[in-house]
C-alpha cells in the first residue's frame, strides 16, 4: 500500500510536471509567434512610408495613338513633341521603335507610327 501511496504521488508529480512545462512551452511559442507577427508588421510598415504618396492629378495613364509622319520629321523630333514624361529622348525611341518594329532610325513621310503619350 506504502508502495501504490508513492507512485500516485510520484506520477501526480511528474503529471503536474509536465502541465506546468508544456504551458510554460505554449506561453513562450505564442510570444515568439507575436514578436514575429510584429517584426513583420514593423518592417511592412516601415516600407509603405518609404513610398512616395502620388497625389490623384500627377497621375498620368499612357495611351497609344496614330500618327502620320510628316516629310521631314525625325524620330529626335517626335521625341521632342511626345516624349515629355521619358527622362531621355532615346528612352522614347527605343519604345517607338520596338512597338513599330523598326530595325533603323529612318522614318518615311506619309507613314504611320504608334507612339506612346501620357495624359
């Protein structure tokens, strides 16, 4: 009986044991998973207010239209009158010439081209 009395007491022990370090191990999970959770929200954060806030009217869609070349004029000078939001006349030419599909840089008078504008 003194034997059985020990062994309750001894499993009640080891029983108490183990409930207390597996709440111990649950309390310390759910910290780490919050300061996760925060860390993420931090860095997430911190990187929406390095983004420069875009007012609704410097908005600009770009848009494809027609035209027809004149005699005379260049791609420079398309780049001149259309490209006004490329930081480079080049950066222009390159897009109109990949989206006509132009090999060169001649243009012919009574073609068309599709160029790109911004409105």
């Amino acid at each position: 009986m003194y034997g059985r009395t020990i062994s309750k007491r001894y499993k009640n022990e080891v029983r108490s044991r183990v409930y207390s370090i597996l709440a111990n191990r649950r309390v310390v999970m759910t910290i780490g998973v919050v300061l996760v959770i925060l860390g993420i929200l931090a860095i997430l954060m911190s990187k929406s207010a390095e983004l420069p806030s875009v007012e609704a009217s410097t908005v600009q869609v770009k848009q494809y239209t027609s035209i027809e070349i004149q005699d005379g004029d260049t791609l420079w000078d398309l780049a001149e009158q259309y490209g006004q939001p490329y930081h480079d006349n080049r950066e222009f030419i390159r897009e109109v010439k990949s989206i006509n599909r132009l090999c060169g840089d001649q243009i012919t008078a009574g073609g068309f081209l599709l160029i790109p504008v911004y409105r």
